[in-house]
C-alpha cells in the first residue's frame, strides 16, 4: 500500500456515497492549491488527467 492510498481510503470511507460534480471539484482542488501552492503542479497533472482519461481509451 502507498502512503496515499491511505488518504484515498479515508476519501472512501468518508464520502464514497456522496455524489458531487465535477464543478464542485474543480473550486475544491483550486482551493486546495490556494492553501497549499506547492502542490499546484501535481493537482494541475491529477485534473489534466481526469480531463482526458476518455481520450486514452480510443
């Protein structure tokens, strides 16, 4: 196990019924990388791969 699947996992357990769009985890990661800069570029690769995680299927 990897030290952040630990965090998934709490992620999971916490809020894994939860519904939410795709908008409201948008603000959240910009708000994240607000409080926390020096994550801007790992967030910038998690949300640029989400976008295209599709597109890699074709």
């Amino acid at each position: 196990m990897y030290f952040t699947d630990r965090g998934i996992e709490e992620l999971a357990a916490r809020r894994g019924e939860e519904q939410v769009s795709l908008a409201w985890l948008a603000v959240r990661l910009r708000e994240f990388v607000d409080d926390h800069p020096e994550f801007e570029t790992p967030v910038d690769r998690l949300a640029t791969w989400l976008a295209r995680l599709e597109d890699d299927e074709d």
